[in-house]
C-alpha cells in the first residue's frame, strides 16, 4: 500500500548531509522534496543532542524533567502570547487528532468545515477530514464540510476577481449557513495555513481573517496547521498563519515533522481556555513518549539551529532568488502556467494551456523522472497533480537554487 518515489527505478538512499543525499553508488542528489529534515539531514548539532541526552536518560514523560518546560518556553516565544499552552506527541497526525479533540470539547459541537484536497494525517478521524483521501475511500461523512480551496490562479476566483478574499470566506459563511439549517453545529475550520497537497497554494492575506470571523461566530474555532509549513519555511515569518497579517491569531496550532529534523515529535498549541476545557472532562491526556527528554533535546537542537544559522532570513534570500529564476523561466516556457510561493515554499503550475489552465499531469511527471536521472529529487502535487512542489531542507543555497534551474531549463527546451 505504500508507493515509492520513482517506484519505476526507485532511489536506495543510503546517507544524507545537508540538502543532499547519497545512494548505495555514492551517487550524490540534490532533495528538494524533504521538509522534514528541517536544518538539513543529519545536521550534527541536532544528532549531537540527541545523543548526549540518549546517553543520560530517556524516559515516559510523566517524570518532571527541564527539557520538557525549556522547550515549551522556546516555542512560546515563536508564537502569540494566548497560544500558551503545549501538548506533545509523536507525529503530525496525533497532534491533528488531538486538535480535533480538543476543539469539539471545547466547543461541544461535532462537525467540521476543511478545504477541498485537503489532508490533515493517517489517522482514522483524520481521513474522515481529507478529501484527498475519503473521495478514494467511504466519502464524505455527514459531520464534514468542504469549502473550496482559496487558489486565485485556478480556482472559483482567481486573479482577475474584484475581492477574492471576500468571496472565498463567504463560501465558507455558506456552508455554515446551509450546516446550521440541517440542526448542525460548526466545531472547527481546519486548515494548512499554506495548502501543500492542494497544490502549494499561497491564501490571499486577509482570507483567514475574515473565515475565523464567520467560524467563530458559529461557535467554532481556527485550527492552523503547520506540519508542514511551519519554522521559518515561509522566511519572512517563523509560522505560516503570520502571512496573513499580525492581527490573525488561530485558536489552535499544530506542528509535526520539520519540529525534530527527522526524529518522531510533534505539538499542539492552544489557548489556556481551550485546554481546560479539556482537562474538565476528568479524563485525563498523557502521551508516553510525547515530549519525552530526547525528544525536546533535538527540538531545541532545531530551534538553536534555526536562530544560530539564520535560516528564516536564509529561506527568504534564497526563495526570492528561486522564485526570480522560476518567473524568468516563465516567460521562456509557456508549459509554466503559474509561480508561487513563500520562502523556501514554492510551487510551479505546469499547463497544457494558457486559456483553459488545463493541468499538464503527464508532462510533469515526465519532468520529475528526468530530473531524478540528473541527480535532483523533486515531487509534484495539486489536484492534478501537475505542480511541481519545492519543500528542500533550509539549508539548501543559491547554487543549488541556480542548478536545479538550470536543469529544469534544459529539459523544457
């Protein structure tokens, strides 16, 4: 059930280092595709981390221990001050499924609104809120609304439209609208402050805003998700849901893979309301190995890493530099419908063509095969799986930037 990349020749990886990975040949490629080792594969103060405390203990974390509350205050200071209260676990998908938890014990109501190709995690609650996964599965369950995903280049209003963000949020007042006439009542709206299956779509600033005015006053929350976003990815702000402006703040945050640079730790974020609300039931939370010594060792690990080697302001520099490159070859190729992004966080929309927008699927597939052939690991995504999606470890520079380019240039030729 699971499908390799480039499962017609797959790639054995034996080493990584940096942005770059290595096969049983030492043959040396360069990942764009792997946000998950955050500061760089193997980045040795991280390694060193976890190996110092694995030395000295690790254990069930329902011990007191420094690192646990260290760690929670670093992540504090990254985030708005009502988001002070952390839950830790292993992976994205539990952090998810506690979100969802949290925000129906909170709230007391069931159902939830997501954007359309949506994916949220593995977990059975959290298929039932993926519609890129439940359209293959069982459906849509009846507590499970899909507002359409705010994309202003294909989507239901795109650039040309006088207020895309208006229009977009009024879809989701809609659905709530429709929710509230069967006798249903709004939880959450769920959502990845930047949609990365979706497609790489950028929102346009202000849509979150004006939604979490419509959930809220349905009695629902906001819930951000920056599994994938999250940590300076975008450059110019540490979180994702900071693009859409200093006033929007999420009644929920959740974190997974970049947060340990490859080793199983996750987060959610709230509000202290939120949370006693679920500590009011009497059932208590704990999490084994959630946010266990070793654990918030390597997240701190990350964090010093991020601040130490200015990898935000790096994301921006060499984003911009990417994103230059990419328009430049826009121009050139009439196959690149779109270029978007944010920091290290870029798409490019491959069409068949320019009128209709009609996703080139086969084209870009070919064009990651080939890449793959000169030694560049890159993937694609969107509904029509025909964006190529660029998520490379931070430490990825310049050159890299110019190289992969460079690549793509000569294979559109």
């Amino acid at each position: 059930s699971c499908k390799l990349f480039f499962s017609n020749d797959p790639v054995k990886i034996v080493k990584a280092k940096g942005q770059y990975m290595y096969d049983e040949n030492g043959r040396q490629y360069l990942d764009c595709i792997n946000n998950v080792a955050h500061v760089g594969h193997c980045h040795p103060d991280v390694v060193k981390a976890a190996h110092e405390q694995n030395q000295l203990l690790n254990t069930n974390s329902r011990y007191l221990h420094d690192n646990l509350v260290n760690y929670a205050e670093r992540l504090s200071k990254t985030l708005p001050e009502k988001l002070r209260i952390f839950y830790f676990l292993n992976s994205g998908s539990e952090a998810n499924d506690l979100a969802l938890r949290l925000a129906r014990q909170y709230t007391k109501h069931e159902d939830v609104i997501v954007l359309d190709h949506a994916y949220h995690g593995h977990l059975t609650s959290l298929i039932d809120i993926s519609p890129y996964k439940f359209r293959n599965l069982e459906g849509q369950k009846e507590w499970v609304h899909v507002a359409p995903v705010p994309d202003t280049y294909r989507g239901l209003y795109r650039e040309d439209h006088e207020d895309s963000v208006t229009a977009y949020a009024n879809e989701v007042k809609n659905i709530i609208d429709q929710a509230h006439k069967r006798g249903r009542k709004i939880a959450a709206f769920f959502v990845e402050s930047l949609p990365s299956v979706g497609g790489q779509i950028i929102p346009p600033a202000g849509y979150f805003q004006k939604v979490a005015e419509h959930v809220r006053k349905a009695g629902g929350v906001f819930v951000a998700d920056e599994i994938q976003v999250g940590f300076g990815r975008v450059g110019k702000h540490f979180w994702a849901f900071q693009l859409q402006g200093e006033d929007f703040i999420p009644d929920i945050v959740t974190m997974g893979k970049p947060i340990g640079n490859g080793h199983p730790i996750a987060c959610v974020a709230t509000t202290k309301e939120i949370a006693e609300a679920f500590a009011a039931t009497g059932v208590e939370y704990f999490n084994t190995f959630g946010g266990n010594p070793v654990s918030c060792a390597t997240g701190l690990a990350v964090l010093d890493v991020i601040e130490k080697e200015h990898l935000q302001a790096h994301a921006t520099e060499v984003g911009n530099f990417l994103m230059k490159l990419l328009q430049e070859q826009k121009i050139k190729h009439p196959i690149i419908g779109d270029v978007r992004g944010s920091g290290l966080f870029i798409g490019v929309d491959l069409i068949k063509d320019q009128a209709e927008r009609t996703p080139a699927t086969a084209e870009a597939e070919y064009l990651i095969t080939r890449l793959k052939e000169e030694y560049i690991l890159l993937s694609t995504d969107g509904p029509g799986r025909n964006v190529l999606k660029f998520k490379p470890p931070m430490c990825f520079n310049m050159d890299d930037a110019k190289f992969v380019v460079d690549t793509i240039d000569k294979l559109l030729t």
